[in-house]
C-alpha cells in the first residue's frame, strides 16, 4: 500500500523531511480539523495530511485536472479511495478563496500552499486564502527559498511578515496567525 513517504521517494515533489513536517504540523491541529492543500500535484502533501489525522477533512484545490486525477489515483493506491473527508475543487485557487466563506464553507486550521510559484501567483494566496483560517490558524508552504522558488520567498517574507514562523524544515515553511 502507498504512503506519502513513498511516493516523496518515487516522485520526489516533497523531500521525506518535508513530509515528516507537514505530518507534524496536522498533529499540532485541534480535534476534527479542516485543511486545504492549494496544488494537489501527484498527492504527496494531501496524502500526508490524511494519514496524520484520520478526523481531518481535506479539501484540495488544483486548476488542473490531471493533478487532481494523480492526487486521487495516489489516495486510491493508499487505500483511501472512497473517503468522505476528502474533497477536490478545480479551478483557480485565488477564486475559490474569495468565495470560501460565502459559499458555506467554514473557516479552516491549516492551509498548505505549493501550487504557483511565481510572485502575483503566491502573493495572491496568501491575500485571498489568509482570511479563511481560523484564529490562530496555520498557513505553510512548499518551495521556499529553494530551486523552485521564483517568487515564493518574496511573497511569503512580505506577505507573513508579523507572523508567528513555527517551522522551517528544507523548503517547507508554516506560521501560526496570529490577526
């Protein structure tokens, strides 16, 4: 059966300690958390936060389909095919965040984001999706001044600053919000 640590090693998109941190950060969650993970890619992330909690629900949000469809066949290989505390949104994350709260949904614990990685893209994210957590929510991200990162330093330094940074483990970097 899969996991997220093997498939960090088959496809590589997050590094095993990365994996053990985001893991860390579900545990540090209250009981019966939400989280949205912005970018399913192949599933690694999203996968990692269901295995770490089995009362979490998880809403991944992709504008592409054929990552949604690899984040699925991921979750089917970890056996976690028919789950309800799974749900997937397409389209563009910016989007969906303005809309979050006005379509019913609650706000969220955790937000995860590795999906655009260029400036606008994470600035946007970090705008659209900060006002969707709850008090003292926790927003991460991937790619962090690393050889992905064409923008994604920037935006978070400016866009965080004031915040609580909880966590750096390679590109993997979360705060806890604290207004």
């Amino acid at each position: 059966m899969l996991t997220s640590e093997a498939l960090s090693h088959q496809r590589g998109y997050l590094l095993p300690t990365e994996v053990a941190a985001l893991k860390e950060l579900a545990d540090s969650l209250p009981p019966f958390p939400s989280a949205v993970n912005v970018g399913a890619g192949v599933g690694t992330s999203g996968l990692a936060l269901m295995e770490a909690r089995k009362d979490l629900r998880l809403y991944s949000v992709d504008n592409v389909q054929a990552s949604l469809d690899a984040e699925q066949e991921a979750f089917g290989r970890a056996g976690m095919k028919s789950i309800i505390r799974y749900i997937q949104m397409l389209g563009d994350s910016h989007e969906i965040a303005s809309a979050w709260l006005g379509r019913g949904f609650r706000p969220v614990h955790l937000i995860f984001i590795d999906d655009g990685h260029t400036y606008p893209e994470v600035a946007g994210d970090i705008e659209k999706w900060l006002p969707n957590l709850t008090p003292g929510g926790i927003m991460g991200f991937h790619d962090y001044r690393n050889n992905w990162d064409i923008g994604v330093g920037q935006a978070v330094d400016e866009g965080m600053a004031g915040q609580q940074q909880i966590m750096l483990v390679e590109g993997l970097i979360a705060f806890k919000v604290l207004s």
